[in-house]
C-alpha cells in the first residue's frame, strides 16, 4: 500500500492541476474496480467540475460540483501519473502539436484515468484498486470506522492519546490500526517509533501521557519530513514533467527495511522483530521501553 507522504503528494499534485477543471472523459480498464457499472459512472462524472480533492488516510476523495465524490483506494504497486497540457506549454517544455503533448492524453494503457479539460491522471501498475462514486453521505458512513487522519488540524496530542486508550496491544500494531488512526503502515509506524524512541513492542496499557506526546510529535515529524523530502517510500511519483525534482533525496531518518544496516543515529546495526507476523526494524540501543523498571523517569 502507498503510505500517506506518497498519497499527500499525489493530492498536491491534483489539487494543483485538476481543481476547477471539468472532467471530459474517463478510460477504465477494469471494470470489477468499480462500485458501480460503467455507463452509470460515465454519466455520473463527465461534464463535472472537480471542486477540490481531500485525502483522509491513504483515500483520495474527489469533492464534485454536484455534491457526490469520486473516492480513489489505490492498491500495492500502484503510480499514478498527473499531467498537464497547460504547464507544459507555460514551462516551454513542450508545444502544442508535440508528441509529449499528445502523449497527456495518451491514457489508453493505462488502468484507470480521469481526463479533464487541461489535464489527466492516469493509474499504472495496480494489482487492486477501488474507485467509488459516492454521495456524502455514503463517505460519510465509509468512514464511521476509521480514525482520524494524522495531519487533521483537529488531531492534538491529547485527542491523539485518547483514541488509544482501552486498547492492550503493541505500539506497533495500535499505530497500523486504521481505526484508531488513519493511513499508517509498516513502514511509517517503524519509523516514527523509532523517532519516539520507544520500542515498538511496548504494551500501548502501560505508555503514560508523556509517551503518547512523544509518539505524536514523532508522528508530525516523520510525515512532515517524507512529504517535504518527497523520497520514494512504496513508488516513485511519477509525473512526466516533475521527474527530476522527484529524483528524491535519501530519508535520513527512516530504519524501516535496514535490517543489520548502521542506526542512522548510533551506528548500532539495526534489528528486526516480528509483530502480527510482520517484520518490525528497530535499533536496539536508541529504542527503550520506557515503562520498564529503570526507564521510569525518562
Ligand atoms: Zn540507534
């Protein structure tokens, strides 16, 4: 699954180049995708103008001038390309009887694409998606169950510790809990306990306040430094006019997948556990359980 610093740049990116434009046209190679059958999504979208585009966790909802949405779950593998006919022509890059131009809206090979007057978004590689044509009110209900999105201007670190209490697990698996908060994977859960500094196998009944602030911060710090540095966690983004400032710069701050590499901060090699059966690296010396006898004052 594409983690949320991969899914913020993609709505960056839409945001940018599809907001305010009416949708012309759709390509659809798969029609077990959909919530809904192919005519009725045809005629529910072409002709729509795009209001502006929402991400809660790793969704992207669509919010349509008719008030429904158009919500994208893009699965495992999956690179979305967005492009604009506009830019390329304001950035010189290309002219308006250029092959790259005609190539914007070459999106017959692709999985899914949405076409609009200036611009495309077109999905590659996919094994799964969902693409759903909704009302309000049906996202709505969709997203009785998930937890707020870590970004949300609404998340403090008090609303933050609340949605984990009750619960008796690891840190770990409570962080990659979607219903407790939205858009978590392996890879970033990794990563921000390791900014936490707190082992990943800590017992979530025994973190204090104090804890859940670290782990919170940790949170801001880990997606705020992914988004910005726009390395390639899942995917490459890949956007035909944007390739090289997405060359993407190494993430000094993540362990994930380094299993006996140097800690970026201690130099001790890096290990790896298995939490639900999936591989969790950690660094033995910069991570502790603060809950532990010794550790009680930290
Ligand atoms: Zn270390």
């Amino acid at each position: 699954m594409p983690e949320i610093p991969v899914m913020e740049r993609y709505r960056k990116q839409l945001d940018q180049l599809v907001t305010g434009e009416r949708i012309r046209s759709l390509h659809v190679q798969r029609e077990s995708w959909l919530n809904t059958d192919l005519h009725s999504l045809t005629n529910g979208l072409v002709g729509r103008q795009i209001l502006f585009i929402e991400r809660k966790g790793t969704d992207l909802i669509w919010h349509l001038d008719d008030g429904r949405r158009l919500v994208l779950q893009i699965g495992a593998g999956s690179r979305l390309e967005i492009v604009s006919t506009l830019q390329a022509v304001a950035h010189g890059v290309v002219g308006h009887s250029s092959a790259e131009a005609d190539q914007v809206h070459d999106v017959s090979h692709s999985q899914f694409a949405v076409i609009t007057d200036h611009a495309a978004m077109a999905i590659f590689g996919a094994r799964n998606c969902h693409i759903m044509w909704l009302t309000a009110k049906q996202v709505e209900d969709m997203q009785l169950e998930l937890g707020p999105d870590p970004l949300s201007r609404h998340l403090t670190p008090e609303r933050f510790s609340q949605r984990f209490a009750k619960r008796r697990t690891t840190l770990k698996s409570a962080l990659t809990n979607p219903n407790i908060i939205a858009g978590i994977g392996n890879h970033l859960a990794d990563d921000i306990v390791f900014a936490a500094g707190i082992l990943p196998t800590v017992r979530t009944e025994k973190l204090k306040e104090e804890h859940w602030n670290r782990v919170f911060f940790a949170m801001l710090d880990v997606l705020h430094h992914a988004i910005e540095h726009e390395n390639d966690m899942d995917l490459q983004i890949s956007s035909k006019l944007h390739e090289k400032s997405y060359a993407g710069e190494a993430m000094d701050i993540s362990i994930h997948g380094k299993t006996g590499e140097p800690c970026p901060k201690c130099g001790t090699p890096i290990e790896v556990t298995l939490i639900q059966r999936r591989p969790s690296n950690f660094c033995p010396k910069c991570q502790i359980d603060p809950t532990a006898d010794g550790h009680e004052n930290e």
